[in-house]
C-alpha cells in the first residue's frame, strides 16, 4: 500500500465509538460486575427470573429489543432493488454466509470444544457451549459491517445492499440452520421455541424499524433521520448491551469463577472460524477481481457475527445460566480485536485488487 493510501484510510478513533473502541473491555466489566451481583445480591437476578412469559424472560427481551432495533431502522430495505449491481460481491456475500460459515463454525467448534479440550471440558457443558458457536455461525453481521466496511473504505451503499438482502435471508434460513446443526449435534430444540426466537428478534424488529425508518424520512426527511434520529438512537444500543450482560453474568457467576479457562477455550474456535471465513471470502473475491471496496466488506460481514441476535436466541432456548449463553457472550468479548486485525490486513492488502469494479 502507497503512504497517499496510508493518508487516505480512515482512522481507527475516528470510524469506532468509545463504545465500539472499548467494546472487549466493557464486556469484562460487565463480566465482572455481573459476577459480583451475582455471589453478593442474588436477589436481584432472583427476581427478575420470575418475569418470564413462554419461557421468554420479559426484562431480557426488552434489553434484546433494545440492542436490534436501532440497528435494523438503519438498515434501508428499498436498497435492495440494487441486487444486480456487481452481482460478483453479492454471489460472494450470500455463499459464505449461509452455504459456507454455519457448517465450518460447526465444523471448528465441535473439533475443538469436543474432541481437542474433551479432557478439560465436561461433555455436557461442552454441548452447550456448541450450541452457542452454532447460533453465532448461524448470524452473519448487520450493524459494526458498516463500521468496517468505513474502516476500509468500502462502498458504503454496496455494504447496505449486501446488509438489507443478508437480513432478508436471515428471515427464512436461521432457524432451519439452526435446528439442523443442534439436531446433528444431538442438541434437540423444539421448533416452535426457534420460531418464537426468529419472530421476536428478527421478525420484529425488522418490520419495526422499517415501518420507522419509511415514517421518520417520510416526516422529517433523511438528513434530520441521519443527523438527528440516529444519533439520537444510537447509544440505547450499548446500554442494553451492557445491561443484558450484566444480568447474564449474574446468573453464570458460578461458573465463571470455578471454570474461568473455559472462556479462553470458547474463545479459540471462535478466532480461528473468524480468520477462516473472512480470507474464503476475501480470497474468492481476489480470485474473481472485485474491487476492494466490495471485497472487503464481503469478508467483514462473514467474519464478523450478529451477537445481539446469537445471545438473544441463546438465552431464549437454553436459558440465561446456559452455556450457550456464555459461549455468544465471548464471541462479543473477542469480535473487536479480531476484527480491527482483519481491517488492518485488508487495508494493506488494497493494492491485490482492481482499482476499477468487476462486473
């Protein structure tokens, strides 16, 4: 990469939030925090477990609302009438994701939290903690795509279009996905718990935030729904984060502080299927000479997950004390990181691709 494209690449500080910048920290507070709460007021996690409507815990649900909602109003489903522009990034986009990332997620974590760290591991809790990597590969990104996509100076309007039809997708393919790979894992969940999970984190919030989105510009127009509502919006998304940690780790106390190398074992498969997938993707687009602005994006939304959605369903299926929980919660604690290293590999790889688009 030339020093001008150095000077041109978007600063790190400037394209992450404090939040967004911090975001594996804060995930440790609330590790911490939440263990506290739990071994020194179990009252409070007590309590709130008895709100629970269908076993769906009301406050968590709320908290759940709270994190996918601003993100899916961002998301502008009319862009999706772009799907034949560069159709090379889009084939890429939608074959990693849902033909290629839940199985190898599958793949990596059933190796490694069964077979590899079988002795360290007990064979139930490891399960569970599969079944949390299989909810994680089954949720390619949504909303930090953009901020990568910024990061790499993607094509802010392709990575919308790649986003809106991966969302559409998400609509019909995660909850068979889902149910087959727990199924092959001998997990079994019942279907219509998965559909309540898709109804109420997906279904909903999608059509809530679109019916948003269309009155807000509709009213006020796009500059005040950019500049005012969804800065307006934005910080909900990390309280309820946070706040829904908190509570989960309330609830594993026990576990984290008798089992805390079990963190650094989820963690490992969790790294090694987010390189996997980000070079498939970004290595076929090589191949067929996307540009980068559209291959970098397209390896970005593969790698990374839509934890707010793994972590809801986690909780919805399992339970907040599950290990399937725990396992979503470290894909959250190590996505930054590992992210900001694929950023800045793709950034000094730019000079591998066309500087023109392919067809």
């Amino acid at each position: 990469m030339t020093t001008s494209e150095v000077s041109q690449a978007p600063n790190t500080s400037e394209g992450l939030g404090l939040f967004e910048r911090f975001l594996s920290l804060w995930v440790a507070l609330a590790i911490v925090l939440g263990v506290l709460i739990g071994q020194f007021a179990p009252v409070i996690p007590e309590t709130l477990s008895r709100f629970e409507y269908a076993q769906v815990s009301i406050p968590v649900a709320v908290l759940i609302w709270a994190m996918i909602f601003p993100m899916m109003v961002q998301v502008d489903f009319t862009s999706v009438l772009g799907v034949r522009r560069q159709p090379k990034g889009l084939v890429i986009t939608t074959a990693v994701n849902w033909l290629v990332k839940p199985f190898t997620m599958f793949a990596i974590a059933w190796f490694f939290l069964t077979v590899v760290f079988a002795p360290l591991i007990p064979a139930d809790r490891a399960n569970e903690y599969l079944a949390g990597a299989i909810l994680l590969g089954a949720a390619p990104c949504t909303a930090m795509v953009f901020v990568w996509s910024y990061l790499t100076r993607g094509d802010a309007a392709y990575t919308l279009v790649q986003v809106a039809l991966n969302d559409l997708i998400m609509l019909l393919a995660f909850a068979p996905i889902v149910v087959f790979l727990l199924g092959v894992s001998n997990i079994q969940v019942p279907w219509d718990t998965v559909i309540l999970s898709v109804v109420l984190y997906i279904v909903i919030p999608l059509g809530a935030g679109y019916l948003t989105r269309q009155a807000v510009i509709k009213r006020r127009g796009i500059e005040w729904f950019d500049n005012v509502f969804m800065k307006r919006l934005a910080p909900i998304t990390p309280i309820g984060l946070i706040i829904t940690l908190v509570l989960l780790f309330a609830f594993q106390g026990d576990v984290i502080i008798e089992n805390p190398l079990h963190i650094v074992l989820i963690a490992i498969p969790l790294i090694l299927q987010t390189f996997l997938i980000f070079f498939i993707a970004y290595g076929w687009a090589k191949a067929w000479k996307v540009s980068h602005n559209i291959a970098a994006p397209a390896g970005m939304i593969g790698a990374s997950n839509f934890f707010e959605l793994a972590v809801a369903v986690a909780i919805a299926l399992f339970g907040l004390q599950s290990g399937a929980a725990l396992a979503t919660v470290v894909g959250v604690l190590v996505e930054v990181p590992v992210m900001l290293a694929l950023v800045a590999f793709a950034n000094r790889t730019r000079h591998w691709f066309p500087s023109t688009p392919a067809a």
